[in-house]
C-alpha cells in the first residue's frame, strides 16, 4: 500500500452510527396512523420499523438515534423493555416467545430526539447534528423496508464508503410514469452499478427527470450535510428539503449513488404496503405454505 492511500484510508472513519428520522405524519395511510406510528404496523407480526433496525444492525450499526414526533411514543416503547410483560411470558413458561421479547430490547444503544413540528426530512436529519458529531452516519428511513438475499441493503451503501470515503444514497430504477413521485438523481457517469452524482431533482415531471434511478430511504453521509442542511430556506410549504441540502453537498464534495442488489418495499403507501405484506407471508416458514394455498383458492 502506498504511503498516500495509506493516508487516505486512514481518514475513512467507520459507520457506526445511525439516523431514523420517523417524525413524520404519514398522512397517506389515515385514518390507521392517526394514533399509530406507520412505522409500527407490522407486515405479518413485527413493526415495519423493526426489520429496519434489523438491517441496520446486521449492517453493523451500533448506535441509533431515532427522530421522533408527537403521537411516536409507541416506537420508544417497542424497543424498550416491558418488564410485566417478561413476567408474564415467564410465568406461563413461554421461553422463546420472551427470548424474542427481550432481544428487540437488547438490540443496540437507542437515543431519542423530539422533532417538535414536521418541518421536513432535512429538518429532521439536523436534530442528530450533536449525537452524530464528526463522524459518518447513516439515515435510513423507516418506511422502507429492503429485502435481500446477498448483503444487507445498507452494508452495501457502507462498504462503497468505506472504500471512497465519501457520501454514498441508495438509487432504484423506477418506470418513467412514477419518477415523479421520487427524488431522482442526475449522474455525471455511471460505472455499473455505481454512478457519481452530480445533482438531485425533486418529484420531477416526466419529461424533466435526468434519469430513471430514484433516491430510495438509505444513505451514507458525511457530516458536512449538517452545515449544507443549516443553509437550506425552508420551500413553500415551510419545509427543510433533504434534496436542497443534497445538492449543496454534490457541489462541494463528490457524492455518488449505488443501484443496491435486493428488493425494497414502500410501505408508506398502501400497495407498497399490501405488496409487503403478502411477499412477506408467503416466505415465512411457519404460514407461508398455508398463506399461499389460500390465495390460489380465493375466488374473485
Ligand atoms: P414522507 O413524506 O415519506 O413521510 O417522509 P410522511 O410525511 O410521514 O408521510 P406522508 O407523505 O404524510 O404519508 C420521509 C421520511 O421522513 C420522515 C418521515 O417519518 C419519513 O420516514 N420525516 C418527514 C420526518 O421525520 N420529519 C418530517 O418533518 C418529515
């Protein structure tokens, strides 16, 4: 290794760190999570928001800091213990199912921030400035449930850092008839999987998107965002864009996008949501057998 790279990898610091920010008010699955968090309704039987904290873990995240909001509480209690309840599972000799109870607590340090109005994603993602201090770290967006069979979608984002030290988002190739709906990136060039970012355009028209690959709810970013983010005018509706604070970051520093391997569910909206659920069903050990006899025999 040259003295240089050396130098260089050096710099890199490990991820260990990770952002949720779950302040949102999920208008579009009202009325469910009028008093529920989206980010608690579970596709089968865990919370949406737990198989998140699961790839963040099995990522190697060893801390999250979760973004919370008013009506959120039921996130904090669900990864916190709940003694009565292991007293309970104890008593009646259910020993696996309090195994399982006690690991959701066991999982990795969490801390918890208020966002005391929803005043947006980048908004949201400045309140972990102090805790997240100088170092890389992760936002993952808890909604977003990614599925894969090869390495943990942000395992992936995190190795291309590790390797280039620098901001790395998670890109989908959505049809052209939804690219409105996402952030969406506009490359400088593209290396297989890999692409270097050279700006970000929110829910654009159709004719005016720079590409079909999407910004999906994983990141990897340098703190610097924090700065940019400090910068970032509130738009029309009163709120602190990520992707205005993105585009200041890709005209400092280089940032790049990575097509991750994997599948990765929407749950926010409802197909997102359906499609989840049922994919979810049909690969489980236990129902999966049963789930899909079911299907195959539903009348129309
Ligand atoms: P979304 O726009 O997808 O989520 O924000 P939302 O606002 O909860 O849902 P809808 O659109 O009303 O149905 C993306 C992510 O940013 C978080 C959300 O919790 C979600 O994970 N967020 C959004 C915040 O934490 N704070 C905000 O002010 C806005």
């Amino acid at each position: 290794m040259t003295e240089k790279r050396r130098r260089r990898d050096r710099r890199i610091k490990p991820v260990k760190k990770a952002v949720f920010p779950v302040a949102g008010m999920g208008t579009r699955f009202l009325p469910a999570t009028k008093a529920l968090p989206k980010e608690m309704l579970p596709l089968v039987d865990k919370p949406v928001i737990q198989y998140v904290v699961e790839e963040a873990i099995a990522s190697g995240i060893e801390e999250i800091i979760m973004i919370t909001g008013r009506g959120k509480n039921a996130i904090e209690n669900h990864f916190d213990r709940s003694i009565e309840l292991e007293h309970l599972l104890l008593q009646r000799n259910q020993h696996e199912v309090l195994a399982n109870i006690q690991e959701i607590s066991n999982m990795v340090d969490f801390w918890y921030i208020r966002q005391k109005e929803p005043l947006g994603l980048g908004h949201a993602i400045l309140k972990a400035k102090d805790l997240a201090g100088d170092d890389p770290f992760a936002v993952l967006l808890g909604d977003d449930v990614i599925q894969s069979d090869d390495k943990p979608g942000l395992r992936q984002l995190m190795d291309v850092y590790a390797k280039i030290g620098a901001s790395v988002i998670a890109l989908e190739e959505v049809p052209m008839d939804k690219i409105s709906s996402y952030g969406v990136v506009d490359p400088e060039w593209t290396d297989g999987a890999l692409c270097k970012i050279k700006g970000l355009v929110e829910k654009p028209a159709k004719q005016e998107a720079p590409s079909n690959l999407a910004v999906i709810g994983r990141y990897v970013l340098t703190p610097s965002i924090f700065d940019h983010l400090e910068n970032v005018k509130p738009d029309s509706k009163g709120e602190i864009q990520l992707t205005t604070g993105l585009n200041a970051l890709c005209a400092e520093e280089p940032v790049y996008g990575l097509r991750f391997t994997g599948k990765r569910y929407d749950t926010g909206n409802k197909m997102g949501f359906l499609v989840a659920m049922v994919e979810f069903a049909l690969r489980r050990d236990d129902l999966g057998k049963e789930f899909r006899d079911f299907l195959k025999n539903l009348k129309p």
